[in-house]
C-alpha cells in the first residue's frame, strides 16, 4: 500500500515540475487569431498521424490547435481522427461474413 503512495507522489511531482516549464507567452500568441469550429476539427483529426510525425521534427506543429470553439472542434477532431477505424472495421468484419458463407 506504501508503495502506491510513493507512486502517486513521485507521479505528481513530475507534473508539476513538466508543467512548470510552460511559457505563458508562447501560449497566448496562439490563442489570437483564427478560432477552428467543426469543420477544423474534422480536418486536424484526419491529418492527425501525420501531424504527429511531423512533431517529432519541428517545433510549429501541433496535433491540437489550441485557439478553438470548444464542445464542436472536439467533436469533429474525434470524428475526424476515430473515422479511420470505424469505417476499417466494419470493411473487416464484412470480408469475414462473406468468407464464412
């Protein structure tokens, strides 16, 4: 039980110390401009893996924007970014009932 404990202390004091690099200034100049609705969200889900990739070598690329509507631009992200396998799933799941006849 101790060691769950020591888990959960050592577990936030790493966020905090992640979250405490934040700079406040590089935040608030991306929450100008533009607001993303649904229709970016749904866009930004469906570029999403490659958005990731692309993370891994530049610094200006998000996966998220964050100068969004809220509640819409989430929705359409999920819908946009979980489509993929709903849509590969049920391809699947017909091939097989086709096969088993």
């Amino acid at each position: 039980m101790k060691r769950k404990h020591l888990y959960l202390i050592v577990s936030l004091l790493v966020v905090v110390l992640i979250t405490s690099c934040a700079n406040k200034e590089i935040v608030d100049e991306c929450l100008t401009g533009h607001s993303y609705g649904f229709w970016g969200g749904l866009w930004h889900g469906i570029i999403a893996p490659f958005d990731l990739i692309a993370m891994l070598f530049r610094d200006d690329v998000t996966v998220y924007a964050q100068n969004n509507n809220g509640a819409w631009y989430a929705f359409g992200f999920i819908l946009g970014s979980g489509g993929w396998g709903i849509l590969g799933s049920k391809g699947a799941e017909g091939k097989k009932r086709r096969r088993n006849r």
